[in-house]
C-alpha cells in the first residue's frame, strides 16, 4: 500500500462522519449552515487544533505528552501578565515570551525523556503536575488582561473577509504537513515512532530528534494558550486541564497511532471538529446540556471503531476485494500479516 | 551451609522486591518526617485518618493496577467513581434495608461499563487511552442525566459506619475492608491462573496469544474488574461524605495512575503488583498530609507530587540499567 491509499485510508472514515452529521444537522436546524455559527466554530476548534497538532507529532515519535494542559496554562497566564498597553513592544513581547516558555517547558520535557530513558507518559505526568504549581504561583485564580489590538487581530478577520482562527490554524497544519512529509526531521520522527532500535542504527540522532519533538509539542501547547488568552481576553490557571485528554483523542481520531510511526496532520481538524459539532448542533436543538456527554462519549467510540487498525482488517475480510483489493491480494498470497 | 542457603534466600528475596523495601522505607521515613514536623503525626488516631484516607486510593487503584499490568489503562476511573457515588446515594436515600442491593447493582453497572470498554480495546484492538476515555464520557453523561445535574439521596446509617465508624472502636471499618480487599487482589495477582494470564498478557501479549491463553477475554475482564474497584470505591465513599458529589471522581484518574506509578508498577505491563501500589497510595496520601501540615499552599503541593514522582522514576529505571549492565 503507498503513501496516498494509506492516507486516504486514514482520513476518509473521519471526513465522512463529519459530513454525515454536519448535513444531518443543517437539515434539522438551517441555523447551523449560517456563516456566523461556523465562525464561531472556527474559533472554538483553534485551540483543541493547536493542542491536537502538538499530541500528533509527539505520538508519531512513539511517546505522549500529558503536560500538554500545564503547558497551555502556563503560556495562557505569562500572556495575560504581561503588560498590556498597546505598544509594538507588548505586542513582540506578547508574540515572544509565552513562545520561548513553550519550547524550553517542551525541551525540558524531551531532555528528562531521552536522557533518561523513561517513560514519557510518567515522565510528562510529573512535568505537568509541576508546571501547573508553578502557574498556580504566578495566578492562583483567573484573572489578568491582554492588549485590545492584539484580542481584535487573533479573533476577528483578516481582510475583513477571512476568519483570523481558520486561517491561523490552516496554516500551521501545512507548515506542520510539510515539516512531517517534506523535511529530513519528519522523516526522522516517522522513522522513530516506527521503531527506535533501528531508527538509530541507520543513524538517525534519536535522542536530538525526540528533544525537538517536544519541544515542539511546548510550542503548539504555547500557541493553543495564547490563542486562549486572546479569545478570552483574560488567563485561568486550570484552562488547560481539559486539553490533556482531548488533544490525545483529537490525535487518534485523526488516525495517528498511539504507538507511534503511522499518521499525520491532514486528520486533525476533522478530529477537533468531532468534539464541538456535536455540542454546537445539541446546542441549536436545544438538548440538554447532559446528552452531550453521552453523545459525545457514543461518537468517540464509532470514530474510534473507524479509525482503529484492527476494526479496518475486520472490514477487509467482510467486504474483500470490493473496498480493499490489495488487502484481499495480501492475503492470498499468504500475508495475514497487518501490511502498512 | 543451612544458615548459608538461608543468607542466600534472604538476599533473593530482598533483590527480587527491592522497590517494595524501599517503598516501605519511603512510607517509615515520610511517617517520621511528619512527626519531627509537628508532634502528634504518628498519633494513632492520625495515622489511622491518613490509612482511612488512603484505603479510597487504594481501593480505586486496585482496578487501575489491573488494568495497567495489562499493558493497558483505565482513564474512566473518574466518571466510575462519580457514578458510583451519586447512584448509591440516589438508590439508599437513608435506608439501611436498601444497602446491599444498592452497591450490587452500582457494581453490577461498573462491571457493565468496564466490560464495555475492555471489548473495545480487547476485540476491536482500539487503544485503551482513548477507549476509557470514551466511555468516560458517555458515563458522566449517564450519571448527570439520571441525577439531573442534582444529585440527592442520603447513605444509610450502615454505609455511614462503614465510611467513618471503626471496628470495637480501634481499627476503622474502612481500613479493615480495605485489607480484605488487598488481600483478595494480591491472591488472585501472584496466586491465580487468572493472575499469571494478566502478567503474561502484559509482558507479551503475542506470545501470550500463541501460548493458548484468550487473551481478548482476560483483557475484558481486566477492564471489568477496574470497573468494579472504582464503583465499589465511589460507593464507599458517599459513606464517608454522607451526600453524593458530581466532581469527586476527577481528581482520581491521574491520582490512581500516580499511585500505580510510584507503586513501581511498570506503564508497559507485565511488571509490579499491588504490593507496590498499597505502598504508592500511603505514600501520595502522606505527602499530601505533610504538605498540609506545613502550611504549603496547592501550588507546592502539585510540584511536590510531581517532583516524587520523577524521582522514583529516575530510582526505579536506574535500577533496570544496572541490571542490564551485569547481565
């Protein structure tokens, strides 16, 4: 199977739901194709994409991130310290600081793990766990503010046609794309992810590889906290508590493997999607806010039952040769094998 | 040559259980830690308030441990105790005939939801992270439904003396179910068919597989059993409560998890106990109780967990370096 199949493999099945539900709902309520209820979801998915994105090259390297909402706490706080008047330099200053604090909180992380050699689910638990004290010392309760001009830039619209959020969040995923499927170092993370022993004996730096990953995990975590903290226009320590286990199921239902090496980025909006849709067409209706949780507990699981691995071989031996013709030829020629 | 043989069992046994010594160790030392701190820690009443606070850890990460042997996790420990909680409150509502079949049938619910996300993680090979966490979901939002965001109810005089009552008034009741419990985990872990099968599983499940054990269906189970712990947790702690509470499950998914942890039980499976994990609980417990008696506030107390946590990380995987290095 090459490159293309298997990532229209990987993404169809979650694009395909979307459409589902997103029809089904324009049908049930037309509010829901009105151009101001999608801004509004534009805005709301930018931080669970950041979160996702950061999660996404983390698990192709083969590890996980847990600090990933002590990190979006800490950049969400540092912004909203920060002195607020309209002045360029705040707004460098804005630009900069929370950035720098992301990736060295990103390095730490990588430099404990891969010189360590522990755990990194155990590893960014504690690193979270700290940083989150650390947050709660420089803003035990919500509160701080940020400049006007720079809340107005991040959230409003560019050109006055295009929404600020999708087209920050468009662009990182194909600065992400490129760096994943056209740059030596995605090659790198890919090939790490895929199996390490052999990552580092055709000479592929593993250790340099696995700090940069996290470290850029810090630094998607800085940009989802900032995003926060321009939408809200304020900080909350604790706003990042939630991003830790969305952003792994973001990832997953974007077809990346929890175990490393298959996946990428294409995936990750329709998996941020998935989360708000569905509270946003429950919301129309007027459904109570309780079948939510239920309705997006049941969607998880049907997304997750598309995108599993073991769920797409069951399919191939129902349906055969109709959707999977190689899968079919891989088996007779004796292959049982899973071969992708 | 008796005493020689003897020497040699001794230092097997001390090497093979090195991180449950210095567990234990760990537990002596923070105890006496505390008591230079302020007098009165190691009082007998305190130590039992800190042993009754910690038999809700234990109870909860029984299941966790479990799970993670596995070389899986279960991350809706936290809605399971939440449900847990608010359905026995709703089901009792201050009867004591009410009692028994009450924590079954919550039981019964949490071996339903546990043994739903082991199918799919075991038969549709979903990864447990996620899976647990959709069925998280799916039971908060069952639980606020069928509460309506109000949980009521009263527990009943029985589970209230079960939660904070104590046996001929020295050891309270809660400690004492708690080591049953434990002893029940460890037997079925190190002295089961069942327990060998969970180990194998968790250091190689393939090789498992080939080796004839259903490995899909002792997943399942594993999952169940977690379920069960966490529910029976829950239960047991609206006994301590009194009300019922919709938030008093959350804190537990990482806690039970950092308990396991620092209870030496390997993330990968296949490795540790619930030995370890006992010692874990006390230990996050105590450290918490410390911290308190300092005067520290929440921020320190976070970075405290997290800075133990990383350092017996680093103590433990040092360890199996060693072990490399000789061998």
């Amino acid at each position: 199977m090459n490159e293309k199949q298997q990532n229209i493999r990987l993404y169809i099945p979650i694009y395909l739901i979307i459409v589902c539900i997103y029809i089904i709902a324009g049908v049930i309520q037309p509010i829901f194709f009105t151009w101001n209820n999608n801004v509004n979801l534009f805005t709301r998915i930018t931080p669970l994409i950041f979160a996702g994105l950061a999660q996404t090259f983390v698990m192709l390297a083969g590890g996980i991130d847990l600090s990933i909402g002590a990190i979006i706490g800490i950049t969400n706080v540092i912004a909203a310290s920060l002195p607020c008047p309209d002045t360029p330099i705040n707004i460098i200053l804005w630009l900069f600081v929370p950035l720098s604090a992301g990736l060295a909180i990103g390095l730490i992380n990588g430099l404990i793990i891969s010189k360590g050699g522990f755990p990194p689910l155990i590893v960014t638990l504690a690193t979270g766990a700290i940083w989150l004290g650390v947050t709660l010392c420089i803003m035990p309760i919500p509160g701080g503010i940020i400049s006007l001009s720079v809340s107005r830039a991040v959230t409003g619209k560019l050109f006055k046609v295009i929404p600020s959020p999708l087209f920050i969040f468009l662009t990182t995923i194909i600065i992400c794309h490129f760096i994943l499927r056209r740059t030596k170092f995605g090659r790198s993370i890919y090939a790490l992810g895929g199996d390490e022993t052999i990552a580092y004996e055709s000479g592929i730096p593993c250790n340099k590889v696995k700090i940069w990953v996290y470290g850029i995990s810090g630094l998607l975590g800085a940009c989802s906290g900032m995003f926060l903290s321009a939408w809200m226009f304020s900080a909350d320590p604790l706003i990042g508590q939630p991003y830790i286990l969305n952003s792994i199921a973001v990832a997953v239902i974007s077809g990346t493997s929890l175990s490393g090496g298959r996946g990428g980025v294409i995936g990750i909006i329709g998996g941020a999607y998935i989360f708000y849709l569905l509270n946003n067409i429950l919301n129309l209706l007027g459904i109570s806010s309780f079948y939510q949780f239920v309705a997006k507990g049941l969607i998880l699981i049907l997304a997750l039952i598309f995108t599993s691995s073991g769920v797409n071989l069951e399919l191939k031996e129902w349906f055969g040769g109709y959707f999977y013709k190689k899968g079919r030829l891989l088996k007779k020629a004796g292959n049982d094998e899973q071969k992708d | 040559m008796n005493r020689k043989i003897s020497n040699i069992k001794i230092n097997n046994l001390i090497s093979q259980n090195k991180v449950i010594f210095l567990l234990y160790g760990l537990v002596i030392i923070l105890f006496i830690f505390g008591n230079t701190i302020s007098k009165g820690f190691l009082n007998y009443n305190h130590v039992c308030a800190i042993l009754r606070t910690a038999s809700f850890l234990g109870i909860v990460s029984m299941g966790q441990t479990i799970a993670i042997l596995t070389g899986g996790i279960d991350l809706s420990v936290g809605p399971m105790i939440t449900m847990g909680n608010v359905f026995v409150c709703m089901f009792i509502n201050g009867q004591n005939s009410n009692t028994l079949w009450a924590i079954l049938f919550v039981i019964f619910l949490g071996v339903l939801f546990g043994s739903f996300s082991g199918l799919g993680v075991a038969y549709l090979k979903i990864s447990p992270l996620v899976m647990t966490l959709a069925v998280g979901s799916l039971i908060t939002g069952i639980t606020l439904i069928f509460s309506k965001g109000a949980p009521k109810g009263l527990a009943s005089p029985i589970l209230r003396y079960i939660g904070v009552g104590s046996l001929f008034d020295l050891l309270p009741v809660i400690i004492f179910i708690w080591l049953i419990l434990s002893v029940l985990c460890i037997l079925l872990l190190n002295f089961s068919v069942f327990g060998r099968k969970i180990y194998y599983i968790g250091a190689n499940e393939k090789a498992a597989f080939f080796s004839g054990i259903k490995t899909n269906f002792t997943k399942t189970m594993a999952y169940s059993i977690s379920g069960a712990t966490a529910v029976l947790g829950g239960a047991l702690m609206a006994g301590y409560t009194q009300t019922a509470f919709l938030g008093i499950g959350d804190e537990y998914i990482l806690w039970s998890i950092a308990a396991v942890v620092i209870g030496g039980t390997a993330l990968t499976g296949g490795k540790g106990g619930y030995v370890g994990t006992i010692a874990g609980a006390i230990i996050f417990v105590l450290l918490e109780s410390i911290l308190t008696v300092m005067n520290m506030p929440e921020a320190v107390r976070k970075m405290a967990n997290g800075a133990i946590i990383l350092i017996l990380i680093s103590i433990y995987y040092n360890q199996e370096k060693a072990k490399v290095k000789i061998y």
